[in-house]
C-alpha cells in the first residue's frame, strides 16, 4: 500500500506509532479533557484502536488517519458520558464572560455571515495543496506547536513555518482588505 509519507499501518510496530503520534495525540487531547490521566488513557485508546484496525485500512495520509481516530474516540466518550447521565463541570465566569458574544449578539443574520465568511476561508483553504491545508489547521485552529507538527509529518519546523506562511499569505491575498 502506498502512502503520502511512506507509513504503512498494516505494517507499522506499536514503537513506531508511539514514537511518531504520542506527543501530538498527548497535545490533542490535553486541549479538550482536563485530565493528564484522562489524556493519557485516550491516546493510548487511539492506538489500540490503530493496532487492532490496521489490517482492514487503507490508508493514504497516517496523520490525518489518526487524527480522525482521536477525534472519534472523544465523540464516543462524549456519547458514552451523555447516555450515562453525567454532567459536565461549567465554569460559571465562562458562561457569563462569553454570553453576550455567544448568544445575545448572534442574530440570525450575523450567524448567517459568519457562516459564509468561513465557508468562504474553508474553501480559501481548498485551494491549497492538503498538506499545507492540514498543517494551516492544526496550527491555527488546533493550537499545536510547530515542533508537534513537525514530528507528526517527519520534517523541520522551519517547513512547517513555510507551509504556515504559504496558507496565511493566500489567506491574506484572497480575503483580506480590499
């Protein structure tokens, strides 16, 4: 099977995907629980689930591949914590800071622009190639450092700054003042 970055699942070793995705997984995850121990557990699920499924998929871009496991296991966690009932802890001053951005001032028609203005920057981002694509969102969206990227994909951070750079600069000619 080929693969954008010569990584075969079907035959990649438990060490290998430790290597590789631990720390991003790790960084992935400690964004969205607030538990190392939690964190931990979760990327360790993540690779359970890659031993256990890398004979039945083909797979064309690991890091995306793995990525979309980890964004599925917390899907089913959140599904999972739902049907059981359980309730998740609010921060009270969150809720108040953010309430008049989040609710009061979300017209029908500010949601609507603010839903074609980013369908517009999605498709912005089409237009680049989808490594760069990726490493734009994992960056800016996903808040992971440049060095986490670069391990990820198995190059320097000065790439992964280059491919930021690209899709910000495309960003800017296409959308920005006119």
């Amino acid at each position: 099977m080929q693969t954008t970055r010569g990584l075969d699942l079907s035959g990649l070793r438990k060490a290998e995907i430790d290597t590789r995705f631990r720390r991003p997984l790790m960084s992935f995850f400690l964004r969205r629980v607030d538990d190392r121990a939690e964190a931990e557990d979760l990327t360790q699920q993540v690779f359970l689930r890659l031993v256990q499924g890398a004979e039945r998929e083909d797979v064309a871009n690991p890091a995306a591949f793995v990525f979309r496991v980890a964004t599925n296991l917390l899907r089913d966690r959140r599904r999972s914590s739902a049907r059981r009932g359980e309730q998740v802890a609010i921060d009270e001053d969150f809720v108040s800071q953010f309430h008049g951005v989040c609710v009061e001032d979300s017209t029908p028609e500010r949601v609507l622009l603010g839903r074609e203005s980013l369908a517009e920057v999605l498709r912005t981002l089409d237009e680049l190639g989808e490594r760069t694509r990726d490493i734009f969102i994992l960056f800016r969206l996903e808040n992971m450092k440049q060095q986490d990227i670069a391990t990820l994909y198995g190059c320097s951070r000065s790439t992964i700054e280059k491919h930021v750079m690209k899709a910000t600069l495309h960003l800017a000619l296409k959308h920005g003042p006119r």
